[in-house]
C-alpha cells in the first residue's frame, strides 16, 4: 500500500487530461471521458485479474466513438451501444474467448510497447513547448488538425510558447533527477513519486509568472480543463442516460459488437504487454479481465461514460511509477471522483506542458536503446516482426500496427518450420530425408526437388519417425516416388513414425 498510494496518484495526474484529451478528440461531451476514467479505475479495477493494468476511455477507439456518434446522431444511442458492447464482452469471457491475447508473437508485444512509447515522445512534445492544437491522448499518425505525427513536430516549433517550453524542460530535468543515482540513495524521497514534484513545480512556476510577469503566464488552453460543477445540481447534470428506445436501430447493434471486438482485443493486448512489465512476472486471466470489462462498459454506457479498455500508457505509469498491488488503479479512480466533485479549480491550474513531460519520460522507459539492441541479439525472425510492429503502429494507429506485426511474425514461424521440418544430407550415393514436426503442403516443393535429385543407383534413407505430423500431399509424394524409385534402381528404405497415416498410406518400397 506504501508503493501504491503515490503511484494512484501519478496514475491520476497522466489520466486526466487523457480522459479528456479522448472525449474531445471523439466528438463526445468532455465528462464522458472523466466518468470512463472512474469507472475504469474503480470497477475495473476492483473486478480485474491484474494487479498493474489500469483501464480507460481509449486513444484506439477515437475514430470508432467519433464515427459512431456521428452516424447515430443521438448521444443516448450511442451510449446504449456501450452497454450492449459490455454485455457482449461478459458473453466472450464466459467462452473463454480470452485465449486470443495468447496467440500474439511476444516480439509484437514488444514491439507495441517500444511504439507507444515512441508515440509519446513524438505526440508529447509539441505539448511540451506549449502547442496544444491536437488533443491529448491521440496515437494516431494522421492528426485531426490535418498534421500528422512528424509534420506536427515542425508545426509546434513554429509555435512554441515560451513559458510553456520552461515549464516542459524544468519537468523533464527534474524527473532526470529524480531517477539519478543520488536521488535514490536517499529513502524519504523515494516516497515522493517524480510526477508529482513536476506538477508541483510546475504549476508553482506558472503562478509567479500570473503574479509577477503575466505577460508570461499560460493562457487557460495550456492547461487542464476539467468541467466544473457549481452545485450538486449542476455536477449530476453532467451524466447522461442510455435511451432504450434506440434498441430496434440496427446502427446500435453494429456498433455495439464493433466496440467490443475492438475494446477486447485492445484489452488483451494491453494486459499482456503490462504483463510482460510487471517486476513479479505476474499472469492477468485473460477470461477474467474481459467480464471485468464488460461489467465496466455497461455501468460506464449506463452513466454515459466513453467505452473503456486496458490502456497501456496508464498501466506503464503505474508500473513506472512503483505500484505493487491494483489498489493504485482503484486509489486513482476514486481521487479522480474526487477531484472533480470538490477541487476541479485546483487542478485547471496545472500546465499540460508538466503533464507532457511526464508522459515522454514514460515513452523514454517503454522504448529504451537496450531493448532495440535486446531483440538484435536474438535473430531476424525476433528482430524484425518487433521492428515492423513499431514502424507500422507509428504510420497507422495500434490496431492496425499490431496486425501487420502479428502477420510478419506468422510468416517467420511459418519459414522457421518450412526449413526445420525437413532435413536433408547425403555421402557420396547414400542420402538420408529426415522428417521432423510438422510436415506440411509447404514443405512439397523441397521434399520433391530432393526426391528427383537423388541419382541412379542410390540408397535413401526416408527417416520420418521424429514426425508429429505429415501432411497427406506429402505422404503422396514420397508414394509417387516409391514406384518410380526402381527405374533408377535407387534402393530405398522407409523408418516409419507411429503417425497411422504413415503406415496405411506409404507403399512398400522396392528392396
């Protein structure tokens, strides 16, 4: 509980422009974002099977939310279509749909992370130096302010606010700090996360400049804006109420099952990757995590909150900033309620520039030169699925990237079988075909350019008894071979695997 205290918070202050950064980008009421983050932190995280994931409205599902509130029109339908979204998640994890998440290569995973956190550093840094045109939380590469994710680099140096950019710089020096060896050596200061000290001092700086230069001072679009509510009245105003009546609208039912595809899958991708985190190595149940979120999109859909999924930028904030046990994610949902029932006006003070910083320093940890190097070491078919993941999740957005990453990793697997799964050598007239694991149609092309190689007069050794499976279009091929084997006068011998196909199929060869 010591760990977790100052993570929830650290978690709370890269959560909240977050969840408003994605409302706004959605095209949704800003609150939505807010009571998503809540519910999200609170009855996710108290259902959930992970100790470290913390879960959201999701940069991923933007275009999605956008487009669906678009074409439903209706705020109430669309956020009837969250409810049935989480209904069909409960549906997925009682399946046991959950075991998809574990068929992802673990250089993608990797690779998902490495992106993300170039992805912050990249989208970060114009916020950093006080350009916040595009709003917080976006990953994708084509930006809504008709930028994209490197153009938008050259535009914010065109536009830099200069106490923004102090502000951003003495953010970063400070979390440096921090993380040196000197700082550490010192126990008390441990007990105070980075993140805080930089909001701190951030919003300290910006003060004294309001005070004593305000020319210099932020305006209110570099800095959080969370709604404010001037009476209990006004703060329930801020909900809103699925509609049932839009059930028998067949625009609500796609998307509905759109979202909890997408939600699921992003889901698992996220708890996999915080696994792969976590210092203790601990396993989230996939099965597990989706009726946890499916609980918390019907409640979120029902107080008219954004869809959720486990989002990684958080739960890495959470992992870097020392959280131990899910009691930060659930500490962090309840400060978050909160925050905006009683001190909303004390957070609109702090600068997205220090909140910017915090969020690169935590790109910089998830895509470190080590692990570049880490994956190098280990071979192409390691090295390159993880690069093609992270190139192509910067040039699309995380759905999309890990496809394509998930897609190169196959062709690996497949080309590391192809060639592994037959073995062929030969001394003088003697050759030996040993087939070994899987033998599939794919290994054709090979086995019969070798079988026609073989020269006359000959002896082959067809050795299949390490086989756990050989394809019917094999077992075929060598068949074809067998009665033609003897016009070469090519002696053959077959030592056959307890595979029954191989002893029915195979005919007798000629001694």
């Amino acid at each position: 509980m010591a760990a977790d205290l100052p993570a929830s918070i650290v978690v709370l202050l890269v959560a909240l422009p977050l969840c408003l950064g994605i409302a706004l980008g959605s095209g949704a009421p800003l609150f939505s974002g807010i009571i998503a983050g809540i519910v999200g932190g609170i009855v996710i995280g108290m259902l959930s099977g992970s100790h470290l994931s913390v879960s959201g409205p999701a940069a991923g599902l933007t275009v999605i939310v956008a487009s669906a509130i678009i074409k439903l029109q209706v705020y109430e339908a669309f956020l009837l279509a969250v409810v049935i979204a989480g209904i069909i998640q409960l549906v997925l994890g009682f399946i046991k749909a959950g075991i998809i998440g574990d068929y992802v290569p673990n250089s993608v995973i990797k690779g998902m992370l490495a992106a993300i956190g170039l992805i912050l550093i990249l989208k970060q840094m114009p916020h950093l130096v006080g350009y916040d045109k595009n709003f917080e939380g976006d990953e994708t590469f084509a930006q809504g302010d008709k930028d994209n994710t490197f153009s938008g680099l050259l535009s914010a140096i065109k536009y830099i606010t200069p106490s923004a950019a102090v502000i951003g710089g003495l953010s970063l020096l400070i979390l440096i700090v921090w993380e040196s060896k000197a700082v550490k050596k010192i126990k008390a200061l441990q007990l105070v996360p980075g993140a805080l000290i930089v909001v701190l001092v951030g919003t300290v700086v910006n003060e004294w400049f309001k005070a004593a230069k305000p020319d210099y001072a932020l305006e209110t679009k570099h800095l959080v804006a969370l709604p404010i509510a001037h009476s209990a009245k006004e703060f329930f105003s801020f909900f809103t109420f699925p509609d049932i009546k839009f059930l028998s609208n067949p625009d609500v039912w796609v998307t509905a099952v759109t979202l909890a595809i997408v939600a699921s899958l992003e889901t698992l991708l996220g708890i996999e990757a915080v696994d792969k985190l976590d210092p203790l190595k601990r396993v989230t149940p996939p099965n597990k995590e989706l009726k946890a979120q499916g609980a918390g999109n019907i409640i979120s859909g029902l107080l008219g909150g954004l869809p959720l999924t486990s989002v990684v930028v958080r739960s890495s904030a959470n992992v870097a900033a020392g959280a131990k046990t899910k009691a930060s994610t659930i500490m962090h949902g309840v400060f978050m309620l909160v925050c905006v029932m009683f001190i909303p006006f004390i957070l609109n003070r702090i600068p997205l520039s220090a909140l910017a910083a915090i969020l690169i320093f935590t790109g910089y940890k998830l895509a470190k030169v080590s692990l570049f190097k880490d994956f190098y070491s280990k071979g192409w078919d390691q090295f390159v699925p993880f690069v093609v993941t992270i190139a192509a999740i910067l040039m699309t957005d995380l759905l999309k990237g890990i496809c394509i990453g998930i897609v190169v990793g196959l062709f690996y697997m497949v080309r590391s079988n192809f060639r592994s799964s037959v073995f062929v050598v030969n001394d003088n007239e003697h050759y030996l075909i040993r087939l070994r694991k899987d033998v599939s149609f794919l290994n054709k092309p090979i086995i019969k350019k070798k079988l026609e190689d073989v020269p006359a007069n000959a002896f082959v050794l067809i050795d299949a008894h390490r086989a756990d499976f050989i394809d019917k279009d094999i077992i075929e091929e060598i068949n074809n071979f067998l009665c033609h084997a003897h016009l070469k006068n090519i002696r053959v011998e077959i030592k056959k695997s307890q595979y029954k196909q191989m002893h029915t199929l195979f005919n007798e060869p000629n001694k």
